[in-house]
C-alpha cells in the first residue's frame, strides 16, 4: 500500500481551500438570495458549500488522513478508521449535493441538505471548541471561529430558504 504524506501542512490547506469554496457559495447564494432569486442562491450554496465542501473535507479526511490527524493534534501513529468514516459522510453529502442540484430536485430538497449539512458542521465545530479546551494545541482558534461561523450562516440560509 503507498503511503501518502503527512506533514500537516498538506491538510492546512485542503483546509483553507474549503473555507473559500465554501465562503464563494455562501457569498454568491447571499447575494442571490438577497436579490429574492430563491433558486440561484440554493443552488450557489449547495453546489458550493455542501458539494465542494464535502468533497474536500472527504480529500482531506480519508485520502489524507495522516496529514489531517497532525494538523489537529489527533495522530493516532496508524490509520484511524473512524476519521475515514467521516470522510465518507462528508463525500456522501457533497455527492447528493451535487446530484440534487444537477438533476434539480428543487428548493426544498436543496434547501433541506443545505440544513442538514449546517446542523453536522455546528456539531463538528462545537466537538473542536471543546477539544480545544481540552487540548490547547488543537487547532487554533480563529480556525473555530471560521467554522462556526459557516456552519451558522448555513444554518440561516437553510432557514431563510425553507420558510
């Protein structure tokens, strides 16, 4: 089996690369949104910042997951199964993103993954506030702050769309 390299610095900037792709979904589907265009701005955010950024999160946590682990103080010093599952949720989700929106399921549809997805990210990013407490040394804390915020504002979206 090929061993992939895993100097933290290669899931840093998967990590930093999710974050504009996600933030070009939310700036475009605000900004639809804001101009009462309901079905651009779904779509904006959940090819965006549910399929892009559940793709990424799927690179960085299953196909680099070494280099993931030591980013955020969790190496393990052999594979860890259970970051990989998470991977595969994340891949799952940015998979239906993409199909949803490509076949145009609708806004509700859009509108409710948008929702489901912002409902794991608030959780993900309250589980790293507290292991940060825990453990100072994992991940800095404007990293958290950027992915509460975007776990917020998709939560906003999704209800902005849906009532």
């Amino acid at each position: 089996m090929m061993m992939l390299p895993t100097h933290p610095r290669i899931a840093k900037v998967l990590m930093q690369v999710t974050w504009v792709v996600g933030g070009i979904g939310l700036f475009f589907g605000l900004n639809a949104l804001s101009s009462d265009q309901i079905s651009s701005a779904v779509q904006w955010v959940a090819l965006w910042s549910v399929g892009g950024v559940g793709l990424l999160s799927f690179v960085r946590h299953s196909v680099f997951h070494r280099s993931d682990a030591l980013r955020m103080g969790w190496d393990l010093g052999k594979r860890n199964d259970f970051q990989i599952e998470v991977g595969f949720a994340n891949l799952a989700w940015g998979v239906v993103a993409l199909i949803a929106s490509s076949l145009d399921w609708g806004t509700t549809t859009l509108g409710s993954l948008i929702l489901v997805f912002g409902i794991y990210m608030l959780q993900a990013a309250v589980l790293h506030l507290f292991d940060r407490q825990r453990n100072p040394q994992h991940l800095r804390a404007g990293s958290q702050l950027i992915n509460v915020a975007f776990a917020v504002c998709l939560l906003w979206f999704a209800f902005s769309v849906l009532s």
